[in-house]
C-alpha cells in the first residue's frame, strides 16, 4: 500500500511539471523545432535582449509588481493587525468583504475595473493597474499578517507592558519585530500576485504599456517563437523562486506536519 | 485608531473592486454604454439574450461541462493524491511532496497553459513519445480541441484539490482507521465508509474553487482550444476587446456568476444533507 502510494504521488508530480520541463527545455534548445538530441544554446535569450518590446513589458511587470507589494504591505499590514487582534462590533463582515477580491472570477472583476476605470475618467493603463492589483493583494496580505500574528504570543507584548513599557513602545519593540518575517512573506506574496497576474492587466493595458503576461499573451496568439519559451522561463524562475522565499518565512512547510 | 488603520484597506477595495461590480452592474440594464452622447436608457434586452441568440445557451452549456469534466477529473485524481500525501509519507519527504504539489500553482498559469501547446501540437513531444512505441502512428493532433482545453485547465487547477482534500484528510484521527482495520473493515469499506465522508468538506470547497474560475477560464479555452474554445469567458473577452458590447458583456458576467451561484447552492444543500444522513 505504502510504495503505491508514494508512486501515484510521484506520477502526479510529474504530471505537473511535465509541460513546465518542456517548455524550459525548449528555450534552451538550438533549433526551433524538436530536434533531439537537445543541443544546448542560450540563443533564445540571446534574442530577447534584443527585443525592446518584451523588454520594456518586463521592466513594467516589475515596476507594477514592487509598487503592488510596498502598497498592499503597508496597507494590509495595518488592517490585518486591527482585524486580529481587536474585538470590535462589524469585524466578521470586515472579515467576509475579503472574500469577493478572491472568490470572484477574475475576468470579472477585471472587466468590472475596466468598465469603472474608463467610466469614471481614472483610464487604462500601469495607474490602473497598480490600483487593481493592490485591491487583489490587500486580502492576502491581511491573511498572511493575521496568521503571523495568531502564531505570536500576544503575553510577551504583555509581559514588556507590565514591566512598564508603553503600549506603543512594546509594540514596535516586542510585536513587530517578531512579526517581521510574516510581514516580508506577505510583501513577497504581493509582489507574486501583481507579478503573475494576467486577466486584470490584460482588460487594463493599452496597446502601448503592457506587462509582461499580457504580452507574451499577445505573441501566442500572433504566433509561435522560441523566444516565448526563454521569456516564460525567465518568468517561472522568478515566481518560483519567491514562492520558495515566502514558504520559507512563513513556515508553509509546517502545515504538512500538522495534525 | 481602529478606524484609521482599517479604512485605507476598504477604501482602496471600495474604490477598485466593489464600486467597479457595482459599476457593471448598472452597465448591464443600459441599452448601450453611456460614452460619447449616448443617452441612458435602460432596458433588460442583455439579459434575455439567451433567449434571442439560441447558440449562447450552447456556449453556456460548453462551459458549464468543462466546469464538470475540470472539477470532476480534478477530484478523481487529486483525493488519491491527497490521500496518498496525507498516509503513505511523512517527515522530510512529506514536506517536499508538498511542496512540489503545490509549487507550479504559485507560477503563472498562463506560462503553463502556453507551455502544453508544445506537448499537444501535431509533432509535439506527445507524438514523439507515441512515434517512438508506435512508429506508423498518425499524429494525435490533439492541440486545438476539447480534450487540450480539459488537459490544461486539470493542469492548472489540480493542486488547489490536492490541497483542500489534504487539509480535510490530515484531521482524520489515524485511530479512527486503525479501529475500522482491527475489526475487520476491508480497504474499500473504509475508504466508502470513513474517508470519503470525513474528506467530503475539502471536496466541496476544492470543487468549488475549481468550478467557479474554469467556468470563467477565457485564456485556455484561447490557447488549447483555438477555434473549438468558445466558452462564456472567451463571449465575454469579445464583448469588451472586440465588439465593444459592454453591457452585453456586464450582463454575461453577472449571468455567469447568478448560474455559478445557484449551482453551489444546490450543490453545497445536497452534500450537506448527505453528510446529515450518513
């Protein structure tokens, strides 16, 4: 039973990075068609630095990304600790107008943006890019924030104030530096949120400014290049790479132990 | 201080997500959207175009099966998988299984859709694999097909039922089955008898975080469907990117999400009465 189980696993694993290891050698192979054996060749990269377009998307994806993620941070930080830790009459209705952020379908929500954006003269474009994807970071972040703090022994903030610290003082001294390494999980978990997204910059672009996902959005759908293999490379690396950085501030793993 | 901390929060949701539904909800009663000097009139013509246009009642029921083959193959596939993660490892392998499950959900979904394309297509890396077994074999010519749409929206959406089934399986007391084993329960029984009830309520809420985006998928039904993918979600990209129909598009949307709702409500009643039953 045992062995079964765990080659099952490893057959669902595989499954989901089947097309992922692909697609990454691919980009890293010479010819554009599947002629093996693969011969290794950075040229697809090699391409892409040369091509402004993606280049310039990029820049954007990460401009977006890191305003998205200062904001949503702070913004999300505060209401996250008053929504933990203080009891307060219409905290469960609070609490339950994060869900539609996250539970609603995002070419709704997306193309709700676009009409109201449009509609209400703030227009298309980064702006309004920035202002959806802050509004689809603020829940996780007040999610992150508030599990962070749950873990945290509220008797230590205590304790400091018995021993005479001010309310204020403990928190800065006591609370938020423990609190830290949830705070940084969550401004990663932001950062990966705007910088993955795709239907909400996709309504929102103009012809001229785009991410990066809608734009290789727009060379699939002109055609195929290998360049596209290289790019989404480059892309995965990153989430990838952030999401191992937030499982590890925020002790992701551990949920697999918990019984 | 309560107030001051939590208001940039809903503001900012206020400003970007409720008052735009809002927004599109009234855009869905106008006969057209109120640019330039068009006068508002109001009219409920969008909402009945189910009844004037016959095809987009097969477009809905398109997409609402591939809401069912996605959650269903989903839940066939991925309660074993969470079954096997939650029982057959532990310790460090445990933690990197998991990992591993749920890595690729974090990585953006459309550099994964993208990068089926280039296992299904004529020559792709599925017809080498059969060339290789069966060197006469035609190309499967899967790519731009109902079956790719299925494969890759499985693919993107998988990990969220492994992990919902996990979390429900994990808090199964071990001794429950041990108890069941020791009197004489055969493996099947305690899986119809214990695990599926118990594992129930991470099937209900895995299921519906599948159905409720597959239902608005428009990018993979785009990319693997080709021609074949018309769904509500790729309707409603056309109403604001081609056609320039927004409240067309408004009242789909809002259609899409009444459908999504009734249908959980429906679902989530009868799994209830069920759980109360048995």
């Amino acid at each position: 039973m045992i062995p079964l189980g765990r080659i099952y696993l490893l057959v669902v694993v595989a499954f989901l990075y089947l097309p992922i290891a692909v697609m990454v050698a691919m980009a890293f192979n010479a010819s554009e068609l599947y002629t093996l054996p693969l011969e290794v060749s950075f040229h697809w990269f090699e391409e892409l630095a040369g091509n402004e377009r993606l280049l310039a998307a990029g820049r954007n994806s990460v401009m977006v990304a890191l305003v998205t993620s200062i904001l949503a941070t702070s913004i999300g930080t505060c209401a996250g600790l008053v929504l933990s830790r203080r009891k307060f009459r219409g905290r469960s209705l609070l609490q339950a107008l994060l869900l539609p952020p996250i539970a609603v379908p995002w070419i709704i929500t997306g193309t709700a943006m676009l009409v109201f954006f449009f509609w209400s003269g703030i227009g298309r474009g980064l702006h309004s890019m920035i202002i959806g994807h802050v509004a689809l970071a603020i829940p996780y972040v007040i999610l992150v924030v508030g599990t962070g703090l749950q873990t945290l022994n509220e008797e230590l903030e205590q304790a400091a104030m018995s021993l005479g610290s001010k309310p204020a003082h403990a928190f800065l001294t006591v609370t938020l530096p423990l609190l830290a390494p949830s705070i940084v999980a969550a401004a990663l978990f932001a950062f990966a949120v705007s910088f993955d997204q795709f239907v909400v910059s996709y309504f929102l672009a103009t012809p001229g400014v785009t991410t990066l996902p809608v734009e290789i959005y727009a060379s699939i759908r002109k055609g195929f290049t290998p360049e596209i293999n290289a790019i989404s490379t480059i892309l995965l690396g990153v989430s990838m790479i952030l999401i191992l950085l937030f499982a590890r501030l925020s002790h992701m793993g551990d949920v697999s132990d918990r019984r | 201080m309560i107030v001051g901390m939590l208001l940039p929060a809903y503001a900012w949701l206020m400003l970007a997500v409720f008052l735009p539904l809002l927004t599109m909800l009234g855009f869905s009663f106008l006969k057209v959207a109120p640019f330039g000097n068009h006068p508002m009139v109001f009219t409920l013509e969008h909402y009945l175009a189910f009844v004037r246009r016959p095809y987009l009642v097969d477009v809905a029921w398109a997409s609402l099966s591939l809401g069912f083959w996605t959650t269903g193959l989903c839940a066939a596939i991925g309660l074993p998988a969470a079954l096997a993660l939650a029982r057959a490892t532990r310790g460090r392998v445990k933690q990197v299984l998991f990992l591993l499950i749920i890595l690729p959900f974090w990585t953006n979904g459309l550099v994964r859709v993208f990068s089926w394309t280039m296992v299904l297509r004529d020559g792709g890396i599925l017809d080498l694999v059969i060339h290789f077994f069966t060197p006469h074999a035609p190309p499967q010519g899967l790519l731009y097909s109902y079956p790719a749409i299925i494969i890759g929206l499985v693919h993107a959406y998988l990990p969220y039922m492994i992990l919902t089934c996990y979390l429900a399986l994990a808090s199964i007391d071990g001794a429950l089955l041990e108890a069941a084993e020791s009197l004489g329960a055969r493996s099947l029984v305690i899986f119809w008898k214990i695990i599926l009830p118990l594992s129930l309520p991470g099937l209900v809420s895995g299921s519906i975080l599948i159905f409720v985006p597959v239902i608005g998928s428009f990018m993979e039904p785009r990319i693997l469907g080709g021609r074949v993918g018309v769904t509500m979600g790729t309707m409603i990209e056309d109403q604001f990117t081609q056609a320039f129909n927004w409240p067309l598009g408004a009242a789909l949307s809002f259609t899409m999400l009444a459908v999504v709702l009734v249908i959980f409500g429906v679902f989530s009643g009868a799994l209830r009465n069920r759980l109360a039953t048995s």
